[in-house]
C-alpha cells in the first residue's frame, strides 16, 4: 500500500510537471506570436505611410468640452507635491543619456524656445477619443539641442506618477523610437485649450505623440532619456503598460 501511495503521488506530480511545462511552452510561443505580429504591424505601418504623415487636425470648434482625464490624475509622490505646491518654478525637465550636451531647463526657459499649437485627436485603448487643443515644444527641437550620439535608438520619459499612488510606487515611463520622436507633431505641452496645463492632464509637461494611442502619451514627464535599448529600465518592454502586457508599439 506504501508503495501503491508512493508511485501514484509520483505519477501525478510527474503529470502536473508536464502540464505546467506544456502550459509555459504555449504562454511562451503565445508571446512570441504576438511579438512577431507587433513587429509587422509597426513595419507595415511605416512602409505604407511616409514618416512624416500628420495625423488628421481639428478646428477649435471641434474641441471636446469635457475631455476626460485617464490614468493618474494627481501623482501622490513627496518631489511631484512639492513642485506643484509651489507653482512648478523649481520644475527642471532633465534630458540626459546618449546625447553630446545634457540638458536641464526650467518651464521659462522650455517657453523661449520655439512653441508650436495644434488641434487633435486622442484616442484611448479603452475606446473612447477626446479633441483638444495642445501647446508646446517639438521634441526634435530639444533632440537637436541636446546632441544625440550615434548609438541612440530610443528616447524614454520618466515620469513623476505611480499609478498605486504610493510614495514608493512603480513610477510610470514610456518609450518612443526616434522616427517618432523626430515626428512634426510630436511636442512637449505645456498649454491645454489655451490655458496652462492642468494637474490632471499632465501638468507641467507632458507628451503629445499623435499617431500613437493613448497611453503612449506620457504625462508628468520629468526626465527624458536616449537609450540604446529598454531592457535595462523597468521590467525591459519599454513602457509601464507594455511591461504588463500592452504593445510597445501602438500605432494608429
């Protein structure tokens, strides 16, 4: 009876370990497709449609009245409270990395350079879409001043949020390759509706990436990074929300 006990309790840990050796191979090869489909969606999408190709702009008729605010609203953390209790005058947006001459600018100096307004549509992966009207800097502008060496790919935003809203949080960051950072509609806002950017939005600057979904728009952006790759910054997907499943590339 012992070992009647003993090689059915073997059999089925036997069995188990092939079940979940089975179930890791198919979560493996599941995840390899779907890597395999992002990358000929993002090759596609740039074969068929020029680089430069704007997304479709609005007039100010057009704007959504009740724009809604997704994501945090309000980051809990001590440095992000701080700056806002005081207006944002000790806000410095850091641009740093694999550039030639780093960066670190204030929202007055961020203002000299030269701003560019436009009307757009922001579309959420939960479905819904929203007008506004966005101000700020092209991103290529601060690109340009700051030098990138040869070895960048990727321009990465870290954020002032957690989504817990804890303290010590997973703070927020997303990713963009440098066909879309370099984009004419790519900017750093710092204007929503022809008002200065509001907390829930963003504030004090946030990305307008237009040709992608939603959550590639980060906001609270408080420091820019060139990288080569992603794999080393979170959990390697290159984004918040693509470490937890989500496309990298989100295309629309």
């Amino acid at each position: 009876m012992n070992r009647r006990r003993w090689l059915t309790g073997a059999l089925a840990t036997a069995m188990a370990s092939v079940v979940s050796a089975c179930g890791e191979a198919s979560w493996r090869l599941s995840e390899q497709a779907r890597r395999m489909g992002e990358g000929l969606t993002r090759r596609a999408q740039r074969l068929l449609i020029p680089r430069d190709a704007l997304a479709p702009t609005y007039s100010r008729a057009e704007i959504s009245p009740d724009f809604r605010a997704n994501g945090s609203i309000d980051p809990a953390a001590s440095d992000y409270r701080a700056l806002k209790a005081d207006g944002f005058a000790g806000y410095r947006l850091v641009l740093d990395g694999l550039v030639e001459r780093p960066l670190s600018l204030s929202l007055a100096e961020l203002r000299t350079r030269p701003a560019q307004t436009q009307i757009t549509k922001h579309d959420c992966v939960e479905g819904w879409t929203s007008i506004g009207e966005w101000t700020g800097v092209r991103l290529e502008t601060l690109l340009d001043e700051a030098g990138l060496k040869p070895e960048a790919r990727y321009i990465v935003f870290h954020c002032f949020d957690a989504l817990d809203q804890r303290e010590d949080g997973e703070r927020y960051y997303e990713s963009i390759d440098l066909i879309d950072a370099r984009h004419p509609q790519t900017i750093l806002a710092w204007d929503m509706n022809g008002e200065t950017l509001p907390v829930p939005h963003g504030a004090p600057l946030r990305l307008r990436v237009e040709r992608q979904l939603g959550y590639k728009h980060a906001k609270y952006i408080r420091r820019i990074e060139a990288v080569e790759s992603f794999a080393h910054i979170g959990r390697g997907k290159g984004g918040y929300w693509e470490d937890r499943g989500y496309e990298w590339y989100a295309g629309i």
